[in-house]
C-alpha cells in the first residue's frame, strides 16, 4: 500500500463522494476487511457493500489483498487519498461542501488554540473562497505530478502542498491582509 | 494512538534526531514491536535498543501498550510526527539538515513530475531558504496549536500548514518571484 495517492479525476470524486464508500475508506484505514466485516460494521447488508466495494475497486481505491475461506479481503491502495479535483459540474456541488467543512475546522483549530476572532461567519467565508483559490490556480500543477505517478511519502505531500500556496504569494497577500485582520494574533 | 504530534521542544527533537530513534519509530509504523524484534531487524543489541525505547519513551514518543510473555510490546504516541522545533541551538545543526533534504525532495518532485528547472542548485538554496523562513515565522502560531494540545486528524494538519504559509503571503511574494524565475511551468 502506498502512502499517498493523489486523486485528480472527477468521476474517481464523484465515487469517492458517496457516504457509504467514504465510511468503508474509512474502516478500512484501521486494516484490511472483508465485506462481511465491513456489513457488520456499517450495518448495511453485504450486497449493498459489496457494490459499493467493486465501485471502489474500479477507481483503484480498494484492492483484495488477500483470501480467508471463501472470503475476500479488501485493502485501501493507499494510507492517504488526497482529493483536488479538477473543475468538474458533476463534483462542484460535493467541492464546495467540503471546501466548506475546511474552512470551519480552521476556524475551529485556530479558536481551540486561543485565537481570538473577530467575525467568525466572515473569516469563514473568506478562508474557504482563499481555499477554493489556491485549490483551483494549483490544479495543473497537483495533475502534473499526479500523472507522473511519483511515490510521495504523507511528509513529501506536506511540503509540496506548502510550496503551492507559496507560489501563489503574490496574488494571495490582499487576501492574507483580510484574514489576518479578523484574527488577534 | 492519535494521528498526528506536533514536536516543538527542542529538547524532544534532539532524542529524535538520533539515526537509531528514527529507525526505531521508523520500524514502528509499521506495527508495534517489543524490543527483540527491533533489536533483531536493526541488528543492534537488545540493551542499546531497549535504551534508546527508555529515550523516545521518557519524550512521549513510544509507549508500552501490551506484554507478550514477558515481552513488552511498544507503539508509537502517534501515526505522524511532525517537527516544528522552537529555534535552539542544541538542533541548529539538525534543523538545517533536514530543511536541505526537504528542498533537495522538493526539487526532484518537480523534476520527476517533468518541470524544468533552469539552475538546479540555484533553486535548491533558494527553497531551503523559504522553507526555513515559513519554519520560523509559523513557529509562534505552530507552538500555540500544540501547546492546546488539539488532536488534528492528517487532513486538518495539511490545510492548517497551508493556511500558515498563506499568512506569510505578502512577506513571501518576492521569494516566490525568484523561484517561479527558475522553474518553467
């Protein structure tokens, strides 16, 4: 299994999207199940998951690993899926809702942190337009290194998406400005 | 286990910038070991690595989560360690080692990933320089999220170190000018 798999393409979101599968992803973080594990947990029966599996599967998602009995075993193909997107109508609506969600962990991290903040709806709205941004100008360059297929360990995916937004400094400052001032440093 | 552990403590990072810690936890992602096993895959004896278990373990980086026989078996604290040190001179050196393999991998992404680089070395210092610039300007922030102790998941970790370079757009707008001027993209 490796580390990262950067994930690019909109019907691979648009599959990925789906609760059901986003749930599985999750389980299978812990190890590696079967579906009739898998059924248990999600207290789904074992068709539905099984569909659900073999959609995972043809994306590349998941992967059997292995045989127990009669049973197979399912593998996440990679620790960390990292999901941007190209613009696509068919995902924007699912984008804009975890851009969403985004922006109001940040939020939350910096007010558990002991930030003050000014107008926490507009700080909101402004980190997920600033994440929506940087998101879409570092598309062609995420698809580029996504088709090259390059191994990235989770620390090498940290320092990349770093750089990305770095490269943006120049047209990011008005933004920087505006968030800045909405939180007491 | 939690994801993720910010590391700001010099002294912490000084235990951990030891080759054999870092093998030892190295190993340890992969699965808890006791202090046979490690002492067996590292070919080192069971008194140094049982040793340098007692060091990663007085810092909170191992602990004992089960015996086996008379085995104990230990785990990480954390599925990631991320190290954010507070400037110190007892680390300057390692600091400024991993800083330049961090840009070296930087580099040679965007080469694999088919950018061309117009001065290899060039480029190089310059990101490292970068890298240490958002290292020490993020610090007093970094320094508050970990103080507060907040369990981040991965996903969070990655878009608040984004959100922490972003703070620093105007600041870097001309670094980031003069590394674009080296790549071709």
């Amino acid at each position: 299994m490796r580390e990262v798999l950067i994930i690019t393409n909109p019907k691979t979101v648009k599959v990925l999207s789906d609760p059901t599968r986003f749930q599985i992803l999750k389980l299978l973080r812990e190890r590696p199940m079967s579906v009739n594990e898998l059924s248990d947990l999600l207290g789904k029966d074992r068709t539905t998951v099984y569909r659900h599996i073999k959609a995972l599967e043809a994306e590349g998602l998941v992967e059997e690993i292995d045989t127990e009995g009669n049973e197979r075993i399912y593998a996440r193909t990679a620790r960390m899926f990292l999901i941007k997107a190209e613009p696509d109508e068919s995902i924007e609506e699912f984008r804009q809702s975890y851009l969403q969600v985004e922006a109001e962990r940040i939020v939350m991290i910096l007010e558990k942190s002991g930030f003050q903040i000014k107008d926490r709806e507009a700080l909101k709205a402004l980190i997920k337009e600033v994440l929506n941004t940087i998101e879409l100008r570092s598309q062609p360059v995420i698809k580029r290194i996504s088709d090259a297929n390059i191994e990235l360990t989770e620390i090498e995916l940290f320092h990349l998406l770093n750089m990305l937004v770095f490269f943006q400094s120049c047209e990011l400052c008005d933004h920087a400005k505006r968030v800045k001032d909405l939180i007491s440093f």
